[in-house]
C-alpha cells in the first residue's frame, strides 16, 4: 500500500465559520487548530499546510469555565528588567476579545514556521459582522459538541 502525501500546489483550502456564543475556550480552540492544521481531512500531512480558513464570530461571548474570568492572566514582557505586565481575561474581553481565542488556539498550533502561516487563515471578529460572505463559508461543526 502506498502512502499519498499531499503537495501544497494541491492543496485546496475551503473557509469554515464558527459561532463562539456560549461555547468553552479551550473545547472551541482544538477545534478550530484542528480545522486550521487540516486534521479533519483525509489528505492531512503534517509538513504541509492541508487546513482551511476559519472565521470565528462572536469572540466577546466565549465561556471560561471557573474563576479563570479574573484569575487567568497573561504575561507581557518588554525585555527590560521589571517591565512586565499582567492583564486578566476580563481586560482582554473588554477591549480586545479577538486575542482571547487567537492565543488560545496560538498555543495548540506547533511551534514553527507554518503555524505562523496557519494563524493567518484565522479570523477573529468580535461581533457578529464579517467581511467574508463571498467566500461561501460553511459550518464548522465541533468534534464532540
């Protein structure tokens, strides 16, 4: 039997959408690195990007189970000594809530170059507004949910 690897010329890369309403992070983030990294087609190889786009709407009404609300917090550093700062969840929420779920599913990707290329492929917007209707996105339905 032979092993068909697929040949990023022949690679077709469909565009997927999402509802983040009410949905757990973490659950909705696999799901959508998953999607990204082409683990739910037949073709997947994993040195070539095989995923498709995914838009995720709604990203301000993501569910975090617990007291992550205001305990989970995210570290940035400048490279200066003292210099970093923390914000919670519900600071990112309230200005930012694209960045809540880009980072979550940054952090299931691997770590080389074509997770880079891969994070392009999403888009995150906060409402329910999105400028890719004349792609057709279809549904993109969660493994287990």
């Amino acid at each position: 039997m032979k092993t068909t690897l697929a040949k990023p010329e022949t690679t077709t890369h469909d565009w997927k959408i999402v509802d983040a309403t009410d949905q757990i992070l973490g659950r909705l983030a696999v799901s959508i690195a998953n999607a990204l990294r082409g683990r739910n087609k037949p073709t997947y190889t994993p040195h070539v990007d095989t995923g498709d786009y995914v838009i995720v709407l709604n990203a301000e009404k993501v569910k975090l189970t617990g007291a992550k609300e205001e305990q989970k917090k995210y570290m940035f550093y400048s490279g200066y000594m003292g210099n970093e700062k923390y914000r919670s969840v519900a600071d990112f929420r309230a200005k930012r809530p694209e960045f809540i779920i880009t980072n979550a599913v940054r952090g299931m990707l691997p770590k080389n170059k074509l997770a880079s290329a891969m994070l392009k492929k999403l888009k995150v917007y906060a409402g329910n507004e999105h400028p890719h209707e004349a792609q057709q996105p279809t549904p993109l339905l969660p493994e287990s949910q």
